[in-house]
C-alpha cells in the first residue's frame, strides 16, 4: 500500500486523469483506508475546480488579448505625443 506521501505526491496527477490503472488503483486503495488522504484530495479537487470555473474561455481570452493590445497602443501613442 502506498504511503501518505506517495499518494500526496501523485494527487495532482489522480485529478486530472493523469494515473495508469494501477496507480490509480493503487490511490484508491489508500484512499479507502486514510482519512487524511481523503480530506486532502477533496480540498485539492475543491480547488481544482475553482481554478477550472475561474478560467476564460478560449473567446474572453482573445477578448481580452485584443483590449490589452489597444491599451498598449494607445499608451504607445500617449508617450510619443507627449515626449
């Protein structure tokens, strides 16, 4: 069975799907028997999915390229004209 710190070590990979078979087996196994282990990959997979709901889409984040690109424009031109 795989320790506490192993299994830390592999969290990121379980949640994303990243694990074979056997080592997520292996996760699951500890999982079952360590409460510790399960709080911190329901906290981690908390966080995992406020950093999914707080990522643009690939549309705002062409938006927002477009406006950071006008702001530096026009910053760009603000400086020439004022030098």
């Amino acid at each position: 069975m795989k320790t506490c710190k192993q299994v830390a070590e592999m969290l990121g990979a379980y949640l994303c799907g990243d694990l074979s078979p056997e080592e997520t087996r292996e996760v699951l196994h500890h999982l079952a028997e360590c409460e510790a282990c399960r709080s911190e990959t329901a906290a981690r997979r908390e966080a995992l999915g406020l950093v999914e709901a707080e990522t643009p889409t690939t549309e705002a984040r062409e938006r927002i390229l477009r406006n950071l690109q006008a702001d530096i424009r026009a910053i760009s031109v603000h400086n020439k004209t004022c030098l």
